[in-house]
C-alpha cells in the first residue's frame, strides 16, 4: 500500500483442505474484504488529509499533509486470487506459470522491458558460482565487504565498487536471487546468498501450532 504502482497477487493455499465449492466460496470472500479493506484505506487517508487541512495552522503540520497525499497517490492493482494445492506439483508450476504470465505484462509492469547493464549479469553469474561452491557455508550467509572482495577477485569484475553493488544487490534481492536486508541496521552487511535457508528457519520457527507444542511441553 506504500509502494508507488505496486501489484500485489493474492495466493490461497491449503487448497486441498476445502470442498470444491468452499474453494470459490473463499476466494470471493478473501477478494472481497481485500476491496473493502482499499475501500476504507482511501476512506481513512481522505478523512486524515481534511483534518489536516482544515486545521487552525495547517502549515505546521505540511510534513504530515505530503506523506499523507504520496500515500493516497499510490495506485495499487489487486489481480485475482490463485488457489493452489501445494502438495500437488503440478499446481505449483500453475502458479509459476501464472505469476511469470503477469511479470511479463508490459501494462502492470512497464519496466519490463528495461535492458540491464552486462555488469548485473556479470554479477549474478558469479553470485551463483559463490553459493554453489563447496567452500559456502550452509546458512549461505556472507559478510558484504568478503563478498565485494570475492567478486573482485575475477578479472572482469576488478574494478566492482561497493556502491554499485549494492545497486546491483538491491536488483538481485527484488527478483529473489539473493536476500539482502539493507534497512535493518543488524543485517545491513550481511547477504543471504542462500534465500532458502531463511525460508527454512522461518518454517521452524513461525508455524500455525506452534502455540500448541509449546504448551504441550512440560
């Protein structure tokens, strides 16, 4: 909702746990409650944004009044929801189908076509190279100056420069290659050139009975 042009598609999973029907009935709910929800943000920031202008002294509070009319000026698009069986792999690559069926739409996407400098795939070759090493730790974790200094061991990467790798990075982290949380002061030099490991020790540790089990523990 902050995110200027944004796309968000909505995923149902668990898919195999619903009658056919309810599979519908659900998806025309959750669509639903994701307009409703819209519906009452543009209420709310309308409602915030006459408050403030209405005030006595409106200029004091003008820092407040522009972060409040960027964030109604953002458009967000809302494509239909995908339910997905997720034990079945087959619906799984429906999913990927889908999602790579919209990526390409120069209309929700107009950057699509962007051609990038050789030095982004220069890069992203020789990130891959370093994950699938024998020498990479298994968490896949690695300090961002090591990394630099890694990639600026091969020649045609010699004169790689820590500001354009992070730009390139940032690129990498939006497409999924790699995980690189630059906003977190704690993580800002760290890389994650495994991003499955994360998505395993989020497995571990962010489950629906996990109340369950630990209450169950003596």
């Amino acid at each position: 909702m902050r995110v200027p042009n944004s796309v968000v598609l909505p995923v149902g999973t668990h898919v195999d746990c619903c009658r056919e029907e309810e599979v519908e009935e659900k998806r025309r709910d959750i669509m639903a409650r994701i307009t409703d929800m819209l519906a009452e943000r543009k209420s709310n920031l309308a409602h915030f944004i006459n408050n403030l202008e209405g005030s006595e002294e409106p200029e004091f509070y003008m820092d407040q009044w522009e972060r409040l009319k960027e964030m109604e000026s953002c458009t967000l698009t809302i494509l239909n929801l995908v339910a997905v069986n997720c034990t079945d792999h087959q619906d799984i690559k429906k999913l990927e189908a889908t999602i790579l069926e919209h990526v390409k739409n120069e209309e929700l996407f107009p950057e699509v076509i962007r051609v990038l400098p050789p030095i982004y795939r220069q890069v992203e070759a020789a990130i891959v190279d370093i994950a699938q090493s024998e020498e990479m730790a298994g968490h896949g974790m690695m300090d961002l100056q090591y990394l630099l200094s890694k990639l600026s061991q091969q020649e045609h990467l010699a004169n790689l420069g820590r500001e354009l790798l992070q730009d390139i990075l940032r690129y990498l982290h939006r497409i999924g290659l790699v995980v690189w949380y630059e906003e977190i002061q704690h993580l800002e030099s760290t890389v994650f050139l495994q991003p499955t490991f994360l998505i395993t020790m989020f497995k571990l540790l962010v489950r629906h009975c996990l109340v369950q089990q630990l209450e169950s523990i003596s």
